[in-house]
C-alpha cells in the first residue's frame, strides 16, 4: 500500500473502533465490557511479543508482571493499606486516591523491574529451559500473592483486595456515566476509549521498537545468538532490555485491569493466563503486530462468543456434557485446526529476501 492508502486505512479503522462501543451497546453493556478486556489483552499480546517475537525467548510467566501491576494500583487505591497499617493511615487520613499520571509510571517502572529481575538469572537458558524458569517465576508470584496475609496482611490472601478506586483523569471519574453533547456515555464505554487509546500508544512504540537498532539486534539475537555476539552485540543488556520492556505493558495493563474491575484475587493470575496470551502471539503470528492484535482479539472474544454455540450442544446432549468444559474443547479444537492451515500464524511477518516457493508438478 502507497502513503495515501495507508492514511485511509488508519481512518477508517480509527472511526470504526471509535463507534464500535456505541453500536455494541444496543445488544447491552456486557459486549462492550468483553472489547474492552479485549484490548488489555491486546496490550498484553503486544508486550509478550517484544519478549517472544523479537528476541526470540519463550516466557511462560508474563502473568507475573500482569500481577505485580494490578496488585500495586489496588494497594494504592483501596483501603487495604490504610486498614491494616496504622502509620500509613496516619500519613494518608482521607485515603491513597493515586492519580493516573502516577498510576501508570509507577506500574511501568515496578514491571520493569520484576521482568529484569527474571531475566537476570536466566541469560544463559534457551529453549525449553527458559520456558521452564520463567514458569516457575509467574507461578512464585501467584503464591507468593496468595499467602503474603500472614504475619503482615498486605495482600490479603485467596481473597483478594476491593473496594478499588475508578480511574480518574482530572474531573473525570470513569465510575460515572459522562454526558456529552445530549448522550450518554455509561462507565465501561469510557475504559473503552481509555483502554484503546493505551493500545494505540503501545502499537507505536513496539513499531518504533521493531524499526530501531534495539529491535534489529534483537531479532539478530532471535535468528542467531552465538552470530549476534560475534558480530558485537551485547546480547546480555539486550536481553535484559526486553524483558524490560516486554514486562512494562504488562505491568500497565495489571494496573488497568484492576481500575476497571474493582477487584484483584490471585485467581486472576493463574497458569492459564499466562498460557492463553502466549498462544495469542503464536497464533497471530510472533513479530508481527497486526498478526498479534489479531490473535488477542480472537482468543479474548472467542471464549464469549462460544457461549452461544455450547449452549445448545449440551441441550442436545440433554446436559451430559458441562458447557464451560465444552467451550474450552470447541477453543482447543479452533486453535488446533488454525495452527494446522496456518504454521506460522493467522497474520505472518513477512519475509522479506527470501525466494517464493515453487509451484508444485
């Protein structure tokens, strides 16, 4: 595509998810709540792919940094500290009400940390190994949420943290419907256009990422390590550097995912997790952006729309079969039958010096 047609496309796409939520809220507010859970795991999808797609390191425990986001909002945002420490209620006596300029600096940078700190002990690991250790430590994080009560209540344990303050941004509390030109905006639409505009703030960076020499070398390092160092690059900082950044939009969006639920438990922040923003890079297509985007949306609206299909497979099977298991069978079998047709992923990188394949005989 030239410029232009580009330019085109971008508005048209822009226009279109900017009334998407507005259409959507006809068929009630439940389908705007599943877009806007969709674009945080959007936000999810594009961080992990700077860890799997560009540098080519398999990270099992994404989920971790994801926790360590939603837990430091809700501590920050809730009455948990002021209840459970008498110094700090001392210091703050109307409560923490942390503003979003704060919110999500400190996010980025308490992520950014932790994704170092993983990355640290892992420089030497490839592989199988890595995927292994990076398990562990999304795993350590969930545990050490859930029983970090005792002696000291600060996480509360298996019962999470609520009564979380909204999200607010000046006079604007996104717990209220706003009113705007004679229309009313109800509070999961507003997440929405914040959620979204995260997202196109993200996309931006990971493209200017992916065009810089920090994303050449990484990808170098993805195709070759041993090369890579050869050729100079400090493969050590680079890798550390990602896991950075990867764990940064991670972070942001833990953050936001607690705003909008009002709620944390570690519940939120299981294996599964972890696994499902995984297969949503490989399934988009690892490295490439849209093919990413494409796949979070797919897999985060896929489980919701099923629920209209399981329902009436188990009423033919007179409800033998439980229709939650049934969903993940019909998700497992779609994404199984995907990767089939398409190895590489729904939406590829392409690849760019490399001959076509010859046409069969």
């Amino acid at each position: 595509m030239n410029k232009t047609t580009k330019i085109v496309v971008f508005l048209v796409a822009g226009v279109l998810l900017l009334v998407l939520p507005l259409w959507a809220a006809q068929f009630g507010q439940g389908w705007v709540r599943i877009m806007a859970l969709a674009l945080l795991y959007v936000m999810l999808a594009l961080g992990l792919n700077i860890v799997v797609g560009y540098a080519g390191l398999l990270d099992l425990g994404y989920v971790a940094f994801y926790a360590v986001g939603a837990y430091m909002y809700a501590l920050l945002a809730s009455p948990q500290l002021t209840d459970n420490f008498e110094w700090i209620k001392a210091m703050f006596p109307n409560g923490l009400h942390t503003p979003i300029w704060a919110v999500i600096p400190l996010a980025a940078l308490l992520a950014a940390g932790a994704g170092m700190l993983l990355g640290a002990p892992t420089l030497k690991l490839r592989g199988d190994y890595l995927a292994i250790v990076t398990l562990g430590f999304g795993e350590i994080i969930r545990v050490f949420m859930n029983n970090l009560e005792y002696p000291i209540n600060i996480t509360n344990g298996p019962r999470g943290i609520g009564q979380i303050e909204p999200m607010k941004i000046g006079s604007l509390d996104f717990s209220e419907p706003l009113h705007l030109f004679g229309h009313e905006l109800p509070s999961v639409t507003l997440y929405y256009y914040l959620f979204l505009a995260l997202v196109i703030v993200t996309v931006i960076i990971c493209q200017r990422l992916a065009d810089s020499r920090i994303g050449r070398a990484w990808m170098a390092i993805r195709e070759d390590e041993i090369a890579a160092k050869a050729m100079g690059l400090n493969t050590r900082n680079l890798k550390l550097l990602a896991f950075g950044m990867g764990a940064t939009f991670g972070g942001i969006s833990g953050s936001m995912f607690a705003a909008f639920q009002s709620f944390v438990s570690p519940e939120s922040f299981s294996l599964m997790e972890s696994e499902m923003i995984v297969a949503m890079v490989v399934l988009g297509g690892m490295g490439h952006i849209p093919g990413v985007i494409l796949g979070a949306v797919l897999l985060a609206a896929m489980p919701e729309v099923l629920r209209y299909v399981a329902g009436p497979l188990q009423m033919l099977t007179d409800g033998r079969l439980d229709a939650a298991i049934l969903r993940q069978l019909l998700i497992a079998l779609a994404m199984i039958a995907i990767m089939l047709l398409r190895p590489r992923g729904l939406w590829p990188a392409p690849e760019h010096g490399k001959a076509a394949p010859a046409p069969a005989k």
